[in-house]
C-alpha cells in the first residue's frame, strides 16, 4: 500500500513569472504537508487518526527552486524574475531547477533567441545564490508555522484566511480615470530616447556554439535550388562560348581569341584586317 498525493495549483494573481512562484508554492505545500501516521505488524496495517498520533513529514531530501532569466536584443540584456509585461517583449526564456546543493534539477529554454555558453554558465552562478535565499526563506516560514502550531495559534495561509487578506498585496477597488490616457502616452513617447538597434536575425559572437530552444527556420533547401540555378546558368554559358569565336587576321600574323558573346572587339592599327564571326554549324573560312 502507498500514499496517493496530488498537487493542484490554483492562480490568485498572475503577475509574471508563474514558473518560479510555482514551484516556490509547489515544493513549500509538500515540505508543509503531514500524512497520517502508520504502524504494520504482518500483513495488518494501521492508520492512526491525528487525536492518536501526531502526522509526519514527507521524505524530502531537497527542494529544487526554479529561477528564470528573461531575454533582450538577442541576449545582450538579461533580466531575473521577469514581470507579465516583460515577458511579452522578451526575446527568449531560461528556466534552471536547482537545490541548495548546487545540483541542477531541469533547464528549459524556449523563444527564439540563441544562448552562448558563457550565457548559461552565468545564469547557473545567479541561480546558485537566489536558490539558496530562496530556501533560506521556505525553512524560516516552515519553523515559524511550527512554532505557531505547537502554541495553538495559526501562521500563513491559516492566518491569512479568517482576516480576508489571501494575499500581501490586496487593495481597495477605486475608480481610475482614463479620459487623458492617449494625450499621456503620446507625450511619454515624444520624450522617449529612440529604439536601439533591432536585429531581425539572431546574432551569433563565436563560431563553434549550439542553439538551445525552438531555432530558426532551416535555409538549406532554399540553398540547394539556387544552387542549382546556377549550374544551369554556368553550363549555359560554357556552352555559348564554345560556339562562338573571332578571328582575327593582318598581313603578317593571324590570331584566334575565344571571347564571350557581345564583348566589344578592338583591332590594332594595321593595313588590311578583317574579323569572321563564327556561328554554330558553320565551317569556317578565310578570307582576304
């Protein structure tokens, strides 16, 4: 017989960043968790109610946290914690799932930008040390809720109920007035500095890297028909210009050249000269 857990998640206020404050929620709800204590003699298994026996932990032996790193202008820029409005000009997304041990647990990479390894190697150090703040803070709210329990008062999410106050950030509806919205926007847009440079294709500083993430689309078909292409055009030429010579002759020395079509001929000085342009199937012959 085995325990049967399940963890559902429910969005009280979507910010930006739901990765992160996920698994922070997540991995907080199962170290808080207590199951109900068992004893087995034989075959014979018993579950103690919590009024006989106080519930016990799950065996967790670490907490991975989940960090993300936001994008800009092809990696020049990079960002923690992204907000929702971040997250739709962002130009691609790193997730790395970490313990305070420094193990990496999971990374996903996703958007269209191309990460370099110096990149990610960054992103792990930044990981490293707001995992270990993060699960600083997860033990510190665990002790106290304990502290709280074993006093007979409420700590957290408990205490937070009974006051209607769900979450830190709650505040009062007020009407918001919208009627000089677009003169305020157009008079931040004019004292705005303009746009940096924009790079419509993702910008590669060393050869030799690999693309984390969806890529770009793959060009190597269209290489191969414009390739193509010119063969056709090369062996077109080649064969025009077989078919086509000049003669030149003068009195004392007489000279043949192979040219391309519609080149311009210059002739030295000399007393008699005369040029016979050779056509396909035609034999060839002098004159004087």
């Amino acid at each position: 017989q085995v325990w049967h857990i399940r963890l559902d998640m429910h969005l009280l206020n979507h910010d930006g960043n739901i990765t992160d404050a996920a698994s922070i929620a997540g991995i907080v709800a199962l170290c808080h968790f207590r199951r109900p204590d068992v004893s087995v003699q034989g075959e014979e298994v018993t579950v103690y109610t919590p009024e006989e026996r106080d519930p016990v932990p799950l065996s967790i032996h670490h907490m991975p946290i989940c960090v993300s790193f936001a994008f800009f202008h092809q990696g020049t820029y990079l960002l923690v914690d992204p907000t929702e409005r971040e997250e739709r000009v962002m130009d691609g997304l790193l997730v790395i799932a970490m313990n305070k041990h420094q193990e990496i647990c999971t990374i996903q990479s996703s958007g269209v930008v191309m990460l370099l390894q110096d990149q990610i190697l960054r992103c792990s150090k930044i990981t490293a040390v707001k995992v270990a703040e993060i699960t600083e803070l997860i033990q510190k709210a665990l002790e106290n809720d304990q502290k709280a329990r074993k006093e007979g008062g409420k700590f957290g999410f408990a205490e937070s109920i009974p006051n209607q106050r769900i979450t830190a950030f709650k505040m009062e509806s007020a009407a918001v007035d919208t009627s000089d919205v677009e003169e305020q926007a157009g008079e931040i847009i004019a004292k705005a500095d303009p746009p940096a440079e924009v790079f419509a294709n993702p910008v590669l500083h060393t050869p030799g890297t690999a693309q984390i993430g969806e890529g770009i689309e793959s060009s190597w078909g269209d290489l191969e028909e414009s390739e193509k292409e010119e063969a056709v055009e090369e062996e077109g030429e080649s064969e025009a210009a077989a078919f086509k010579c000049e003669k030149v002759e003068t009195e004392d020395t007489s000279t043949l050249r192979e040219t391309k079509s519609g080149e311009p001929i210059v002739l030295s000085d000399s007393e008699e000269e005369e040029v016979v342009i050779l056509e396909p199937q035609q034999v060839p012959r002098k004159t004087r």
